[in-house]
C-alpha cells in the first residue's frame, strides 16, 4: 500500500537518493544534505504551527510503500512563492515597432522579468522512484498535496504554479541557458542548476539584464525552447492541465520551461471533492468503485491513500481496516474523497492571464 504523510527527520537518506535520480536535476530538490535537512526541519515547523495566512511555510511530504518499508518519492508545497524573496520569472509580451513615414509595422516577442508569480502558492521539488513512474502512485504524490490544501486553504494562496523543467538538448544543456544566461555568468547549465539549488534562483535575477529580451536576437535553438517542458514531465504536464491549472505567459529565468497557474477553486479537486463518515467493512465485501484519493482531517499526521470511491446507501464511504489503519481513522470519523480519475487535457487558454 502507498501512503502520502509528511517527511520526517529518519527520511533524510530517502530524500538525498531522490534527489539525485530526480530527471532532470531539480533546482528545487538540490542534492545536498544540509539543505535537505533544513528543508525537513522547516516542514515539521510548519505542520506544527497554527497559520491563518500563507507566509515562508514549506510543507515536505513523501510517499512510502509500506509492503517495501522503502519512501519512493517526495514533493513539497512552497505556501508562498515570493515570501522569502522575490520568485523571478520571464514573461512572454509582445511589443510593436510602427513607423508611419516608413509604412512599417512590427509586433515583436520579448520577455521581460517579472515577479508576479511571488503571490502564489507554489507545488513544486516533486521527484519519483523509477519504479512507480506512470502509476497511480505518481498522481497520487502530485495531487496529494491538492488534497492538503483543500483541507487548510487559509495557508495557501488563491492561485496555485507549478514551474516545468525545461527542455535540455542530448548533452544535457539549455539552449535557452546557453543563448541568454550563460553571457553573464560564464557557467555552465548544469553547474549553475546546482549552486542555485544550493542558493537560491534570486541572484540569477539580480545579475541578468534588467531590459526586455528580443527573442529574434536569441539563437532559434533557444526561441523553441520557451516554454517547452522537459521530456520527462510531459505526462506531469498534461495532468496539470487535465486538473485546471492553465498555461500563463511566464517561463522559469533558468531554462524558459513552463510555468502553470490556476485558481483553487475552479480545479478538479477542490471541485469534485467531498467529505464522507467512514464504514470499515472487509476488504473482500467492499464493491467494485472507481480509485479515489482519500485523505484524513490530520494537520501533522496528514494522510492520503488510494482506495476505492465506494458509499454506502446512506453516503458512508466504506474503506478496508487496512486503509482506515494507515489513515488513523475509526468508524464514524469523516474523511475528504476525490475520483483519482481526471479528464482528458486541454489545449485551452494558452494566453491565460492567471
């Protein structure tokens, strides 16, 4: 069985590996154990305090299987992206060049930097074992923390990002990194991903031009990497669109990947969720259902499995004395359901202003 719970002090190891394997390399998941460690230690504070509004709180969670006693995966909630320091971005603008004496009119794409994505709250640093990549387990880690959110939204802000990496080409590099930033840094892609993970993004930002970047005067390489994702993440990509998130105009300062927003209240499962009394029943009397996220009402032993969206007559939802077991919940307790299952992504909205 997989469980979603908060991270723990004892699953700094699990965290270092994944970070590691994470495909790509993750800004926000650096592979280094002191920050790793303060990462965890920032989470535990947060699950322990009472909050009214978002602020500098981080909220870690893993995902373990427990046949294996093994955490596989890991992903983190950034309650306000911009809280700590501003979170850059690029935004994609158009800016028009008329002159009527010579009869001409240009639109031009330009990015400029922008920190409005900073009021968001942030679904980010989310790495998977190899193993489970393509199975419920990686939507239940993704949307997990949707299932958290639904539950305390008076941490969280109203609009919810998820920053894409982008695309590198087969030597692991970014055009757009090596079109744009690599002018003024002399780095590397690769090196510079690993000290801003260790840092922070935000020197990036101070040290890049502060004018808009025509993007004719960038290499073609890099103009077609704007706002592509990774490889790796396309099917995480197409689930975020699937649940509501919208494409916005803003890329990521390092490699021009995607960054996604979308109102809480208009995602699928802030919509289709609902609140159950629990019914233990067998597990071999439970009726065949649809997999459902099922999450308890436990701000620091926060739980969430996938189980069977099966009610009773009277609206129970009947789960397994394994399942209500790993969720801490007795008969009679309320827990919050949503269909596992999403719809078909959409391409709309590609201009969105969210």
């Amino acid at each position: 069985m997989l469980v979603v719970r908060p991270a723990r002090p004892a699953d700094l190891p699990a965290l270092e590996r994944l970070a590691s394997s994470a495909t790509p390399r993750l800004t926000n998941l650096p592979a280094h154990r002191d920050r790793l460690e303060e990462r965890i230690a920032r989470s535990q504070r947060a699950f322990s305090h009472d909050i009214d509004f978002p602020g500098e709180e981080n909220y870690t969670f893993v995902i373990e299987d427990r046949e294996r006693d093994e955490v596989v995966g890991t992903a983190t909630i950034r309650a306000l992206a911009g809280a700590h320091e501003a979170y850059y971005t690029y935004r994609q603008e158009t800016l028009i060049h008329a002159s009527q004496q010579l009869n001409v009119r240009r639109e031009v794409q330009t990015l400029a930097l922008s920190h409005e994505v900073s009021d968001a709250s942030l679904l980010c640093a989310l790495s998977l074992h190899p193993r489970y990549k393509d199975t419920s387990a990686e939507s239940l880690l993704r949307r997990s923390r949707l299932m958290f959110i639904a539950q305390y939204p008076e941490r969280f802000s109203q609009i919810l990002a998820v920053a894409f990496p982008g695309y590198l080409d087969n030597d692991g590099e970014s055009p757009f990194w090596n079109s744009v930033g690599r002018h003024f840094f002399v780095r590397g892609y690769q090196e510079m991903n690993h000290v801003a993970g260790v840092r922070s993004k935000s020197f990036i930002a101070e040290v890049m031009p502060q004018f808009p970047l025509y993007l004719p005067l960038l290499t073609p390489q890099a103009r077609a990497a704007i706002g592509r994702e990774h490889p790796a993440h396309e099917r995480a990509l197409e689930e975020m669109l699937a649940e509501g998130f919208l494409r916005s105009r803003h890329v990521d300062i390092f490699d021009a990947g995607p960054v996604v927003k979308g109102e809480r209240d208009r995602l699928a499962t802030f919509r289709n969720a609902a609140w159950h009394p629990v019914r233990i029943r067998p597990q071999h009397t439970l009726p065949d259902a649809e997999p459902a996220m099922i999450a308890n009402q436990k701000l620091g032993d926060f739980r969430c499995v996938v189980a069977r969206y099966a009610l009773s007559p009277t609206g129970q939802l009947m789960l397994s004395p394994e399942h209500a077991e790993v969720l801490g919940v007795e008969e009679g307790r309320a827990v919050l359901a949503a269909p596992l299952a999403l719809p078909d992504a959409i391409d709309a909205l590609d201009e969105g202003e969210l």
